[in-house]
C-alpha cells in the first residue's frame, strides 16, 4: 500500500517533520497518521510497459501505415541537399510505417538467436574454409536455437491480440 499526505506521496519509513516543528523518526504508527491527515491508499495498477501504454492500453500489435489527418499517406522525409545553402527536409518513395509490437518482437527473437548462434559460427567458417567437422552437439545445438527462433517467430505472427503475444514471448525455450 501507499500514502500520501495532503494529496502527495509520503514515505511512511523515513523521519518527517511536520509543519508545527515536531519531528517523527518515521510514519509507522497508524495513531501518528492519523494525526497528521496521511491517507493510505491503494497500490496503482501495474501493466507490462513492454506491451502496454497504461493500464488497459495496448501497444499497436501490427505495423501500420501512417496517413495525414485527410487520409492522405505519409511518406519517411529526407535531406534535400540540391541547394547547400538552403537544404530542406522532402517526402521519399518509401512509406511511413509505425512498426507494432509484432515487428519489433520478432526483430528481437532474431537477435537473440544471432547472438547464440553467434558463439559458434566460427566453426561454421572453419568447416567451409578447412572441411573441419563441426562436433555433432554444436550441430544439434544451433539447430535447436534455429528451430525454437522459427516457432516464436511463427507464434509472434500468429497472434490476434496482445495478450497472445504476452503468452508466446513468456514461453520462449532458449537451450
């Protein structure tokens, strides 16, 4: 639980002075708050920042196009460098696309599964350039980190909503 005092949070285990002088070592005493007016409050409601915007407020699941408030599509802006003297930002061909929660999950599976497979390509380039065999347990792991990749990867897009792509990304098997 949390306390405020004069609608302001307030630690209840740290020493306070009230505003006639008199010094508390800290709030416990329920007796003390009372005196002085410190209200109990409930806890607020936690949500996962990673998926929402509050409480209640989901992140955008997939990517979206972006458009003007006329409709009109909008395009990513680039340096128009013709004039040194007066370089001015201009529309590209490419879209502007916010990314969702999709995207950027799955753009994070494949980094973490880089970053595994990483510690063993050097033996990957070893058998390419040398014919040197790759132990068969390094084999079986990297397919294991290839394998578990695909099926989140696959999981992430088949999601309708974002309590389904909290699910598959607190069930990922990483060996």
């Amino acid at each position: 639980m949390a306390f405020t005092l004069n609608g302001q949070p307030i630690s209840i285990d740290r020493a306070y002075t009230a505003s006639d002088g008199t010094k508390y070592p800290n709030l416990r005493n329920p007796e003390i708050r009372a005196k002085l007016g410190v209200v109990e409050v409930a806890d607020p409601e936690r949500y996962d920042e990673r998926f929402f915007w509050g409480v209640g407020n989901p992140k955008l699941l997939n990517d979206r196009e972006e458009v003007d408030e006329n409709g009109n599509p909008m395009f990513v802006k680039v340096l128009n460098n013709t004039d040194p003297a007066n370089p001015v930002m201009v529309d590209s061909d490419e879209r502007l696309v916010t990314k969702g929660l999709k995207s950027q999950w799955i753009a994070q599976i494949k980094d973490t599964a880089g970053k595994l497979l990483a510690q063993t390509d050097w033996m990957v380039i070893r058998k390419a350039e040398r014919g040197v065999e790759i132990p068969q347990t390094v084999q079986d792991k990297r397919a294991a980190v290839i394998a578990e990749a695909d099926r989140i990867e696959e999981a992430i897009k088949a999601c309708n909503n974002v309590n389904e792509l909290i699910f598959v990304i607190n069930n990922q098997s990483w060996e």
